[in-house]
C-alpha cells in the first residue's frame, strides 16, 4: 500500500492540537509513461545514516519528447508523515523505523500524499559522495549568478575554517567547492540554495556528457553503487542514460516551490515550517512538472541572440546559461565594444500570442521603455538582449512566477508553542 495507518502526533504540553490529518492530495495527470526519480542529498558522512536530506529534488522525465523537470522542495516544508503524524519533510526518514521499505519508501509515500507526485525510484548521495563524483569527473563548471561569502570547516584540519568566496561568472569547483557552493546560507537562504543545487546539477550533467560518460555506465556500476544509494537498477540507469544522450537543453525546465505558494509558519514545537497554500501549490507543481510547451507541441524555442554590453568579464557566459536555463535557444553571444548604460530588450516578433517577452523582462527587471520592438518577418533571432552597465545576473527566486500567485489566504496555522 501506498500509504500506511495514520497515527497523531501528541500535541505538546499545553499547546492546542495540530491541525488536522489533511485528506491525501489527488494523483497529478502526467503524459504517460513519465518516470519520477527523488533525488536526495543526506547531511551524515557515512551512507544509510539517519541524516536529515539536505536536498530534495524531484527529477520528473518524459521519454517521448524526451524532457526532463527539476522540482526543489524545501526541506521545511511542513506535511502529514504516513504512520507517524506532521513534521518537516527532511525528517520523514528518521519515522519509518517500522514502515515497510524504510526511510525512502516512506519519503515517497508522504511526497504522494502531499503533493500528489508519484515517485517511482530514488537516488540518495552524502556529502563524502557528491565530492567524490564531482572530483572524479574533473570538476564543474558553474555559472555563478549571485556574489556569495562564507566559511566552512577545512576538511584537512576541521579545527580551522576556510573563507569561501564566489563571483559572478562561470566558475569551476572542485567537489569541496562545489559541496560548500550547495550548502551555504550564511549569506542568504533555503530558497536560493535550493537554485544553486538545481545549477550544480546541471553542471555535473554536462559534464557527464562532455567526457562520454554514459556509454561508460556498465563498467562503472560498481563505483557507482558504493557512492550513490538508490533502487534504480543498471538496466533502469541504462534507459535513463539513453534518454539523457537525447536531451534538448531548451528541454529541461528547473521550478521551485517558494513563497508565495508557501507561507512561513512556526510549528507547535517551535520549529520554522513551511506551510503549504494548498490550491496555488498544486498549480506551481502541475506545470512544474508538464513538459515544456515547446517540447510538447513541437515547435522551437524562441531563438535569443546576446550583446555583452556590460564592460565586465565573465557576463556574457552568465547571461547565456541562464536564458539556456528559461527554454531559450541562444543562436549567437557576442561581446561589443561599446558599453550600453542599460539593458535592453529588442522584441523581433511580429505577434504577442505566446510570447515570452513578460518572461525576459522579469529576468532582467526592465520597464516597458527598456523594450525595443521591431517587427521583422522571418528575422533569423526572435528576439536580442544587449547586456547593459546595470546588468546584475541575480535573479531572486520569487521575481518569476509562471503560474498566477495565490491570494494572501493561506492555510490555517498551527499554533506556536509557548
């Protein structure tokens, strides 16, 4: 069975009970034959610990078009747990000590009963792995849109710290770098960490794909299964391999589920949660996991060409990965010798049915004046972007919402502890 018998939580003392046991969230109408695969990244150092998952991404894949979603949920989200009662969902794990399956079987029914996705494998790796995978395949390249600073412990001497420090630009880490990249919140949060795994996860990707990776798979099973914890069998990672050889870029869609779909909220216990607004959740999440428009209708990206214009290194890259990341085929990125005081979108297309024009001004925060329409049938580009001086590639996370925000009606709330 999907779901086990629902036991309460016992409120704490003198707090009122928690609220109710939610009904289970309906299955989401995916294309058919659509394989889901959970992707965890677990906070303990050895495998099969009890870790709480640090990262929590649903990878949903079309094998038809083929087309692949990422969908980050935050790890304080706060849901009903199957047999055990509500909690943050980085903590499911540490409540299947007598579910059928363990902690992952349990993972996947409470993400089913929640938000209504159906996850069919999983695939879990530590901190010691992921350093691993990314040093073994030489490193990332990462196009780093947000200044971020930290410190985190020396992993040859734990005692000292090592300050951190990344650059707009496309930047390679190492798997100790790439590692610090992911987890670090001193400068910012959850949400924003969320963005830059889904980044390094796209990196790692074409990097598996530069150096031919996927041919490789048979004999590197034993490597892989001594590093990565999952149900996925070779022939299952195979077929995936396959349909990963086949992709189109403007064919993976990255989504995150942030406020204002979610409201901050404060558990009976005291705990920073995640509250869910049910109805606007379950929209993000339905076209989070639609294969793109493009890719189901068959027709092409919008094609964008990009003018540096920005007199700084390292944008142009940037800028281009990131319009690669919202489904646009970048056909030409140049760098131009004048340097333009402001960004500017020139808008080639001679109608505004579908157009994505409400998406690139989000992206680079510009006003209608900023927009240079120039109506030209069977132009080579759809549209040009001329990267100016006030360029800033970081984007906050709740600047682009592609689906209608809620209204401000959330759920009620539990109620905090004293």
């Amino acid at each position: 069975p999907h779901h086990a018998t629902p036991v309460p939580l016992p409120p704490p003392t003198g707090t009122p009970q928690p609220l109710p046991q939610p009904t289970p969230v309906p299955l989401l109408d995916l294309p058919e034959g659509t394989v889901n695969v959970l992707l965890l990244g677990a906070d303990q150092s050895s495998r099969n610990g009890e870790g709480l998952a640090d990262v929590i991404i649903v990878v949903s894949i079309n094998p038809e078009i083929p087309s692949v979603s990422l969908l980050s949920i935050p790890r304080d989200l706060y849901v009903w747990i199957p047999g055990y009662g509500f909690g943050k969902i980085n903590t499911t794990e540490r409540h299947a000590e007598n579910y059928p399956g363990g902690g992952p079987a349990l993972l996947k029914a409470t993400i089913e009963y929640n938000l209504g996705i159906p996850i069919h494998y999983y695939a879990r790796v530590n901190f010691d792995g992921f350093v691993r995978i990314v040093d073994t395949l030489g490193g990332v390249d990462v196009p780093v849109e947000c200044e971020l600073h930290d410190t985190f412990p020396d992993p040859a001497n734990p005692e000292q710290g090592i300050d951190v420090d990344f650059y707009p630009g496309i930047q390679h880490l190492d798997g100790y770098h790439a590692l610090f990249y992911v987890r670090s919140r001193w400068s910012t949060h959850d949400f924003d960490r969320n963005r830059r795994q889904q980044q390094v996860l796209r990196a790692l990707y074409r990097q598996v794909l530069a150096l031919d990776v996927i041919p490789r798979i048979p004999e590197l099973w034993g490597a892989i299964q001594e590093t990565v914890e999952t149900d996925l069998g070779l022939n299952e990672l195979l077929w995936l391999g396959w349909i990963g050889s086949r992709l189109d870029w403007a064919n993976v869609k990255s989504r995150f589920i942030t406020p204002p779909y979610v409201t901050p909220s404060t558990a009976p216990n005291g705990a920073y949660i995640l509250l869910q607004i049910p109805d606007a959740v379950q929209a993000l999440i339905a076209e989070a996991l639609q294969p793109p428009a493009q890719g189901r209708a068959g027709r092409p990206a919008f094609r964008v060409e990009v003018w540096d214009g920005t007199g700084r290194p390292g944008m142009l890259d940037v800028a281009v990965e990131r319009l690669r990341w919202e489904g646009f085929d970048v056909v030409s990125a140049t760098t131009v010798d004048t340097v333009y005081p402001r960004t500017q979108i020139v808008d080639f297309t001679t109608t505004s049915k579908g157009s994505p024009l409400w998406l690139l001004m989000r992206l680079y925060r510009r006003e209608n004046s900023d927009v240079v329409r120039q109506p030209t049938e069977g132009s080579p580009v759809d549209f040009r972007i001329i990267l100016g001086a006030d360029y800033d590639p970081c984007v906050s996370m709740y600047q682009i919402q592609y689906v209608p925000p809620p209204t401000p009606t959330p759920t009620p709330t539990p109620t905090p502890g004293p």
